[in-house]
C-alpha cells in the first residue's frame, strides 16, 4: 500500500511538472524565426525523413489520405483580455483527409493577426515547427481592440518534400540558351548556358565564362567550329524546353500537391478571437526605446505591423517620408547604388518618380542599367540588374548589359555619402542552393573589401518577400518555399558583416494585398520608408 501510494504521487508531480516543461521547452526556442526546429524534437536518425516518406508509394504516386488538410487551432494561453506587449500563442495541429492527427511536420503556414474595425492592422506570426504535426505561432500584440487569427496552408508538408526532392536532385529548372555570332561569315549558333558548377564538364567541351575572383560560375555548351567563345552576344529563355522539362521533374500525381492561390485554405476569421487591451506601441517595446536603424540590429520580438496602410516597424526607428522635398533633404549629396533583381529596380524607380529625378537608361520592360540624379541636390542614383541567372520572358538579353554585383562593388568609391543597397533572390530560387551561396558569399567578400577601404560606406541588404503561385512553373522556379530557404541563407551568410539587412518578408506575409512578387506601389512606398530611415535615421 506504501509504494502505490509513493507511485501514485510520484504520477501526480509528473502531471504537474508537464506545463512547466512545455514552457520551458517553448521558451527555449522562442528567439528563432520561423520553421526553425527546436532542438529538444531534432532526432539524429532523421525520423522526419523517415515519417514523410510514407506517404508517397514506391511507384512514385501519392497517398493523398496522409496529405495535409485542415487544422486544429487553439489558443495556449487563453485570457479574458490580453494587455498590448503581450505574446499570443497560437496552437496549430496538422489533421489529414482523413481528419487523423498528423504524426510528422514541414507544412509550411502563413499565420496572421489582423484586426478590421476601427482600424485595419495586422501583423505576422512566427512559427515553431515541433516536427510532430504540432505548431506554434506566436503574435507580440502591438495594438489594442478585436483582433483574429488566420492561418493558411501555402505547402503542404507532402509538397515541400516534392520541392526539395527538385532543389537537391534536379540543378536544371530552367533552359537558358545563349547566341554566338560570328560576324565576319555571318554565322551564328544557339546553345545551352548555365551558372550551375558543373561536377563532371569537360572543359574542352564548353565555354567558360566563370570568374573565381568573385565566386561566380558562368559557362555554355561550345559552339561548332569556327564559332568562337568570345563571339557571345544575346540570351534567352528557351520557354518551350523549360515547359517540357518542368513538366516531366515532377509526376502527374504531384502536381495535385500544388494548388493555386485562389485554391489555398484560411482558418475561419472567426475561430480565434481575442480582445487586447492597452496604448499602440510605436517606438518603444516592453518599456525599451527601439534603436536608431542602422546594421547589425539584434532580432526584434516582431518586424511589425501594418496599421491603416503604414508599416510601423518594431526592429528600428523609422521615419517618415511624406513628401519629395523630405526625400531630397535626407538624399542631398548622396550617391545610392542599387544592385539586383526587378524587386530592387521597384525601389530605385519610386524614388526616381516620387522625387521627379531625370533619368536615363533601357526601355522599363527590360531595363538592365538605368540612372537617375539632381544637379540641384547633388543626389545620384543609379541601378544595375545582376548577372546571369536571369527568368526574364524576353527575346534577347544583351550579356553586356549586366554585371556581377560583387564585381560592381569593387569599383565603387565609397564614403559616408555613398549608399550601396543588395537585393537578389527572385531569378535564384530556380537554382541549387550552392549557387545563390557562392554568389552571396562572394559579395559578401566584396563588401568586406569596400569596407576595408572605406569602412563608413552604408551597404543594405534588401530580403525576399512572399509570391504567387497560378501556374506549376511558379511552384517548381518560385515557390515562396524557396523565397524563404533563400531569405535564411542570407541572413545566416551575413549575420557578423557591417550590412543592415531590410527584412521585409513579415511585411509581404501581413499585408492587405494578395502576395505578389512584386508589392504594389502603396507597400514600396513604405519600403522605401525604411530604406531612408538607415541612410537618415531618427
């Protein structure tokens, strides 16, 4: 009778410990960003491997019974009224088709708070993947009233397989094609190009146009003879070869894994609904003032929030911007480089037209190098597309036109009038991982020379944001999977360089827009809000 009592009180201390080690296990991850695993749930024998794999059969069909369906959403620590500056955490359980509870993770979700009378605010939710079909999404509560919870299924955790399974085993996504022109017999030939680092190429059988210096791989098939390596002139997506390759990396029954947009589910607004009490927080977080912005800013509780259209940021204090005299006046005698993709060119083009800077430079469409400034405000900026790879649906690109943006780094003359703002992923997340590595880290080493030389030059680092899917190209070249592995990478690269990194993807995650890979005027402008708050801060 003595040792079932000992045993039964032994059980009732374990009941009790169990919520206090759920928080400490909770609060042991609570500073990572999304889709990081706690390390209390990592298993050295891949369990998560081992789990997912069993929903697809060896034939290489799907079992669409064990593919993500719905959610269970909960709210883990409920109270009557929550006070501003509080965190919110939301409990996500992944259930089938079959309404099972899921045994494995990697669903990659979209969690937002938002609130829609007497203001439209909202804001993103990060989310702490527990690989058992558990999530947990956490809000810090910026502003008061009735605010909701959406969450919404972007993949599948059946389809992010598929995706990684086309990342790691299928380098080619896309068919560039490049032309040779030799003008002396007016000869010319097509063949294919590549960035990717070809493990097995025989150099006698390619052209190559890679440059170590800068950590950057370029080469094409070799023309026939008398057709030279320098004799390239244009190139161009080949649109047909590419729809029939994408449509063969991936099964019939794959493709059921990657619904459009407008297919995509929300939780009911209605399902989770929470009063929040308090003052708007603005430029102070838990009783801290925020930081002026500027680079290497430790990681903030939340990028953010959208609150009637204006971004209030909770990393750095922002500034705002309302009229181009405001602009001129923190861009006088300044020079601003932009190097990147179209999401950046977004940028340079609302300022050249918000302040009415003459321009010049290729027709919008296709614009590779482009250049606008003030001789009154002694203000410069000036845009250049990066070098191959390109996803652009034009006939021919001019390979003279573009530039390695760590090879454009390097003939910069800085100084603290000299801004230098990055920003490519969009034409990467098409290749293998290695190659937006070698590039990043070859700018990174550029910009590690410029500072050497000139050390108070300001370099800012522009982040993916969210996209669109309507198509399958848009899942196996675009997936905002891949944005993301992408946005990681970047930040992990250069965590310990003098950059200030502009995070803008919780702003595309929350916004009162659908996502697009390119925002919409309204949201550049308060990214370009931002972007003047680093070179001018508060």
């Amino acid at each position: 009778m003595g040792k079932f009592k000992l045993l039964l009180a032994i059980i009732v201390c374990l009941a009790c410990l169990a919520p206090l080690v759920y928080q400490i296990q909770f609060k042991s991850v609570i500073n990572e960003r999304n889709y990081r695993t706690p390390l209390s749930v990592q298993s050295k024998d891949n369990r998560e491997d081992r789990l997912t794999s069993q929903w697809r059969y060896k034939n290489g069909s799907v079992n669409f019974s064990m593919v993500t369906q719905n959610f269970i959403v909960s709210i883990v620590n409920p109270q009557a009224v929550y006070q501003v500056g509080q965190l919110l955490l939301i409990k996500i359980v992944a259930k089938d088709s079959k309404g099972r509870v899921k045994s494995y993770g990697g669903d990659f979700l979209r969690t937002k708070l938002y609130s829609n009378v007497p203001v439209q605010a909202s804001t993103a939710g990060r989310v702490t993947d527990f690989k058992n079909g558990t999530y947990i999404a956490r809000f810090f509560l910026s502003w008061p009233g009735i605010l909701f919870v959406s969450v919404q299924l972007i993949h599948s955790s059946e389809a992010v397989q598929v995706l990684k399974r086309i990342r790691d085993t299928a380098p080619v996504r896309r068919i560039m094609v490049c032309g040779f022109l030799d003008e002396k017999r007016n000869v010319s030939e097509w063949t294919p190009c590549t960035n990717n680092v070809g493990k097995h190429v025989n150099l006698r059988d390619v052209c190559e146009y890679s440059k170590p210096a800068f950590n950057v791989s370029f080469h094409c098939q070799r023309p026939t003879r008398p057709i030279r390596c320098g004799s390239i002139t244009v190139c161009h997506r080949d649109r047909t070869g590419t729809s029939t390759l994408q449509d063969e990396i991936v099964t019939a029954d794959e493709k059921k894994l990657f619904p459009r947009d407008l297919s995509l589910k929300e939780t009911s607004s209605s399902s989770i609904e929470i009063q929040a009490k308090g003052i708007r927080v603005t430029k102070k977080v838990t009783g801290s003032t925020l930081p002026v912005c500027a680079p290497r800013l430790a990681e903030a509780a939340s990028e953010g929030y959208w609150f009637n259209g204006t971004w209030n940021c909770l990393r750095c204090q922002t500034r705002r911007f309302p009229s181009a005299r405001s602009m001129l006046d923190c861009l006088q005698h300044k020079s601003l480089y932009f190097f990147g993709d179209s999401t950046t060119r977004q940028w340079w083009a609302y300022l050249t037209e918000f302040i009415g800077l003459g321009r010049s430079g290729d027709v919008p469409q296709i614009i590779n190098i482009a250049s606008s400034s003030s001789r009154e405000y002694n203000v410069s900026l000036k845009y250049r597309f990066h070098y191959f790879p390109k996803n652009v649906n034009v006939k021919n690109i001019d390979v003279n036109t573009l530039g390695y943006v760590a090879e454009g780094i390097d003939e910069i003359v800085g100084g603290p009038n000299v801004v230098i703002i990055v920003g490519l992923w969009a034409h990467f997340m098409a290749e293998p991982m290695e190659t937006f590595r070698s590039r990043v880290w070859g700018i990174r080493h550029a910009i590690e020379r410029l500072h050497s030389r000139y050390p108070d030059t300001l370099v800012i680092w522009r982040t993916s944001n969210t996209n669109h899917h309507d198509r399958l190209s848009h899942f196996v070249e675009n997936s905002d999977w891949y944005g993301y592995q992408l946005f990681l990478e970047v930040k992990k690269i250069l965590e310990d360089v003098n950059v200030a990194i502009l995070d803008v993807w919780e702003m595309s995650e929350s916004m009162w827009h659908d996502a697009i890979m390119h925002p919409p005027k309204e949201v550049i402008k308060e990214h370009v809000n931002m972007l003047l708050s680093y070179i001018c801060p508060a």
